[in-house]
C-alpha cells in the first residue's frame, strides 16, 4: 500500500501570502490518480485538483497543483480567509484509496 | 442541486450491527461509481470501500473487509454499508462520496453520518 506524507502538518499564515503544501509517496503515483481535497470545518471535504494538477470545477485558480513520481505540490497563490482549513491528498494505486494525514492551514 | 444525503449512524455496542444509507439526488445516481470514506474523531480520512456504477464490483480496505459490505438501489438512487461486528476503531463519521466512473477521485461528498461503537 502506498503511503502518502504530507508536510508540514501545520502552516500558520497570514491572507496574502503564498502557502506550498507538500505530499510525499512512499513509491510513485501515476500523476492521473493524484488529488487534493480541502475540508473546513463542519463541512463536506470538496475536491480542488484532481490529476496532480486540473482544477475542479468551481474552484479558484489561486488553487495549483503540481508534481510527479513521489513528489507533489499544491499552492494557494494569495490566500483568502476561506482558504484556511485542513488539505488532504489522495491516491489510488492496486485497488486501494489511500488519503495523506493532511496540513492545517491556521491563520497566523 | 447536487446532493448526497446520509442517515443511519448513531450509537452502538460493540459487536453489533448498523446500516448506513444515503441518498443521492440532483444528478444521474446509476451513472457513478460510489464509495464510503470515514473519518475518526480528530483524525484524517479514511476509505473504507468502493462499488461500481451497476453494482457488480466492490473493493474493501482490509480493515473493514469480511465485515462491512456495500450495496446500492439505483432504481432509488440510495447507496447502502452494512457493518457488521462493529468495533470501538469503526467509530468514525461515515461520509458518502461519489465519483465519475473510470475515475479515482471524489467529486461529491455528503455530510457525513457519525457512528459510535461503545458499551
């Protein structure tokens, strides 16, 4: 099963700034099964990247994925107070949906 | 509007049995493939099992396979989990998610039904 590892676990930031959020695999990851998820609090988790790297519908282009093999990246270009919340990434490899353990993104 | 609608959670001991069900509405239900993700209290997501468009293929992870199973009504629009043999580790909020077919993403999630396994 592949493993994924994100980092940081936590990023404390100020709106406006930049953010760079991290997944690791423990082995590669066609980038075709490689997504990423926001979840507020209270709420449904929503679907943002989904491909390494398209963005789904609906979902502001401040939002950008990026990477390959085992190294993956999302960015928030500016962010915006509704950008705060926890980000997961997702995998599907041998039958199996694996998630990372997720960065909070905390106002600073 | 796109909905996913879950209901059945609740508490129970341990050992016992629960059915989750949810219900989907405002898009083609029969066209999607369907999948059960959970997420345990303070915890990060889970997921627990998969079934196809029509019914005829399921997967499970290994921590619930042999004991929970999937199914779904598409004449209802209604996808379903029975757990069976519930241990304190299932208690978790269930979240109902879709996902385009041939896909391996989740472009839908419900709200989610929490269930507690307790004595």
């Amino acid at each position: 099963e592949i493993v994924l590892t994100q980092s940081p676990g936590t990023l404390s930031m100020s709106p406006g700034e930049r953010a760079t959020l991290s997944c690791r695999a423990s082995q590669s990851v066609s980038s075709r099964y490689l997504t990423w998820y926001q979840h507020r609090p209270g709420q449904a988790p929503r679907l943002l990247i989904f491909g390494a790297s398209s963005r789904a519908a609906g979902i502001p282009d401040r939002f950008s994925g990026s990477g390959s093999g085992t190294d993956f990246t999302l960015t928030i270009s500016r962010l915006e107070p509704e950008d705060f919340a926890v980000y997961y990434c997702q995998q599907y490899g041998s039958s199996v949906y694996t998630f990372g353990q997720g960065t909070k993104l905390e106002i600073k | 509007e796109e909905q996913l609608v879950e209901s059945g959670g609740g508490l129970v001991q341990p050992g016992g049995s629960l059915r989750l069900s949810c219900a989907g509405s405002g898009f083609s239900f029969r066209n999607y493939w369907m999948h059960w993700v959970r997420q345990a209290p303070g915890k990060g997501l889970v997921w627990v099992s998969h079934i196809n468009s029509d019914g005829s293929s399921v997967s499970y992870a290994d921590s619930v396979r042999g004991r929970f199973t999937i199914s779904r009504d598409n004449a209802k629009n209604t996808l379903f989990v029975q757990m069976n043999s519930l241990r304190a580790e299932d208690t978790a909020v269930y979240y109902c998610v879709r996902a385009p077919r041939w896909s391996y993403y989740f472009d839908q999630w419900g709200q989610g039904t929490l269930v507690t396994v307790s004595s």
